[in-house]
C-alpha cells in the first residue's frame, strides 16, 4: 500500500526531445506522452487519444465506453512520420485494432486521419505559441488559460472557437467550443507511459465516486505533534505520522506527505512552472488523474494544484494536493499530500490543517 501511495507523488522531469513538424512548441513532447479528448461529435461517449513512442511513432486511438446497450468500443493505429518536413506527412501506417467489416471502424479511421491532417494545418498556421503571444490568457486558470482562435470547422459544425495551451502536448489544442460556448472536443487527460508494454494508455477510466461520507465524521485524536524539515520547507505532524525516508512520512495506509526542492532550468519566462504544471497533472505509473476535476490556482509563481487520481490496480480513489512555491534560491519547494479520497473526507479539517501548517 505505501509503494501505491509513493507512485502518487513521484515527478520525473526527463529531457525534452521533440516537436510535431511545422513549428516549435514552447514545452517540447517526450516519448511516452499522451493525451486524450472527449469528443462529442459522436453520438455516443467517445474519446480520441494520441500518444508518442517517439519523434517518429505515434499511436491514435478511438475509445468508447460500454453504454446504452452498446458494446466497448476501440479502433487504434500506429503510424509514423517524416519528422523532417514542413508539414504532417504520414510516412506508414498499421491499424492494430479495426473490424474492417464494420463501415463505422472504417470510418473511424478515416475520421482520425482527417483530425491529424487538420490539427496539424491549423497549427502550423498559428505559429509561435507561447504565454507572450498576444491575446494569450496567462496563470488565470487551467479552464481559461491559452489563446483563443475563432475559426470555421466544418468537420465540427461550422463557426468555433479554438482554445490552444501551450501546456498540452502534440498540437496544444486544449478544447474546441461551439457558438454557445459548449465544448466539443475538450481534453480530459494528460499522461505518459513508462515502457511499451505499459497499458496506461489503452482506455479511458471511468472514476469510481466515493459514495456518501459525513464530512468530518471521524474526529482525531490529540497527541504530540513535531515538526517535519527539508531544508527550508517544515510542516507539523503528530505522533500519527511515521518517516519513512528523509522527506517522507506516512500515516499508516491512508496519507502520504513529501518535500522536495526542484532546481529551476535556466528557460523563458515561464517555461519551468508549465512544463513541472504539465508533469504533474499527468496520468502515469498505473493510476489516472481527472483532469476534468483538477483545480490550478495560480498566484504569481506558485502554484496550488488539487487533484484526485485513481490506481486501477486497487481501485481506490485518492485526493492529492501538491504546492510549487518559488523560494529565494529561484528553485521551486514541492509540497505532496495524497489520502485516500473517503479517509479525507472524514477528516478534512484535520488534514486541511496539517497542510495549511507547512512554509518554507
């Protein structure tokens, strides 16, 4: 269980490696990311999901969920590009999982290769993106954030508005809305996987709800309380609470808390505090992050995210907060909590208080 909890609050910064051809992106893709949208020109719930083995060898995949007597449904094809031209150019292509003798998988395919071609376009004719680019709304929220393009798409009804975020990966199309505001293709997850035959990425979760629990029902027990330090960072637990390594401590099988500092590249203005914001929300070693239910705030250059992650493994749901707060060295002070989502509930002011408590 505590191995569990640990895969909740690991970062792993690697080194930037590439972009799609045809233009620069302000945080670079790596291998392994991916990134999923709902997408509701169907007319049954359906996901569209896009993920990098490399600079050469994607992944597009159609998912839809089991519903309305309707069987699940996957159509997925890896294909690969010349990363050397201007524009998007499919270089070869195998479609992995397609019943040919359905006319709907067929058009599926033909649907994505339409969206990859078109994403690519569009993009390429933004240009430059990045939190300077004029009219790009900035450290507002993880809805508002990005630029928006007004634009004609027939393939999504006409008269849109594109959202673009230079946080999402590949295209950095974040959601596309139609006259009255509604999104039609929205993105609901980031993530990486770690190897090839990491299944991460095969479908979308559903998360589980945590049913109906009392807030605060379970009152805690007064005991002594110390002070947890790394560096700077110092937090005040009680005698419920164990260290397990120099920045970690565990309350048995229910809470996790770590503290770490990150030094800051030497990058354009904002660049560090998105590409850590992009790692942090993504999906990754085995368990999911909503990002639908995520909540950013951002104030000056820290950042506050709110999170809840599932582990399909256990099936448990988690609540997780996490603080990136600039200190005088320039470097960022990383703040992780994760409980499990109902233990949380029913001691919220409890571990409300406990996170509240920590400085740096």
């Amino acid at each position: 269980m505590k191995k569990i909890l640990l895969s909740l609050l690991l970062i792993n910064l690697s080194v930037l490696v590439f972009a799609l051809p045809g233009f620069n992106s302000f945080i670079q893709d790596k291998s392994g990311e991916f990134v999923y949208y709902k997408d509701s020109s169907f007319e049954r719930e359906s996901y569209i999901g896009l993920l990098s083995y490399d600079e050469y060898t994607y992944q597009i995949r159609y998912y839809a969920p089991a519903a309305n007597g309707l069987p699940e449904k996957t159509v997925a094809c890896l294909f690969t590009i010349d990363s050397s031209k201007e524009a998007f150019e499919m270089t070869g292509e195998n479609v992995i999982i397609a019943d040919y003798s359905s006319e709907e998988d067929v058009d599926i395919v033909n649907y994505m290769h339409d969206l990859l071609y078109e994403f690519s376009s569009r993009r390429i004719n933004l240009g430059a993106l990045h939190p300077k680019t004029e009219g790009y709304i900035n450290k507002v929220s993880l809805h508002d954030n990005g630029l928006k393009v007004n634009s004609d798409y027939p393939q999504f009804g006409g008269s849109v508005t594109i959202i673009y975020d230079c946080m999402i990966p590949f295209f950095n199309l974040k959601r596309i809305e139609n006259k009255k505001g509604n999104a039609i293709f929205e993105c609901v997850e980031l993530g990486k996987i770690s190897s090839a035959e990491d299944k991460l990425f095969d479908k979308v979760v559903k998360f589980p709800g945590t049913g109906k629990i009392k807030v605060n029902s379970v009152k805690q027990k007064k005991s002594k309380t110390f002070t947890g330090v790394i560096g700077n960072q110092k937090i005040t637990l009680d005698e419920s609470w164990s260290q397990k390594m120099a920045n970690m401590w565990v309350q048995n099988d229910d809470a996790i808390i770590t503290m770490v500092t990150y030094t800051n590249s030497a990058a354009p203005d904002f660049y560090n505090e998105y590409s850590i914001l992009r790692n942090l929300l993504q999906s990754k070693d085995g368990y999911y992050i909503d990002l639908g239910t995520c909540d950013v705030i951002f104030d000056n250059d820290n950042l506050r995210i709110y999170s809840e992650q599932y582990l399909e493994a256990s099936r448990k749901l988690y609540y997780g907060v996490k603080y990136l707060t600039l200190n005088k060295e320039n470097n960022y002070d990383y703040l992780s909590f994760a409980a499990l989502k109902a233990t949380y509930l029913m001691k919220r002011s409890y571990y409300d208080k406990i996170i509240k408590s920590y400085s740096n």
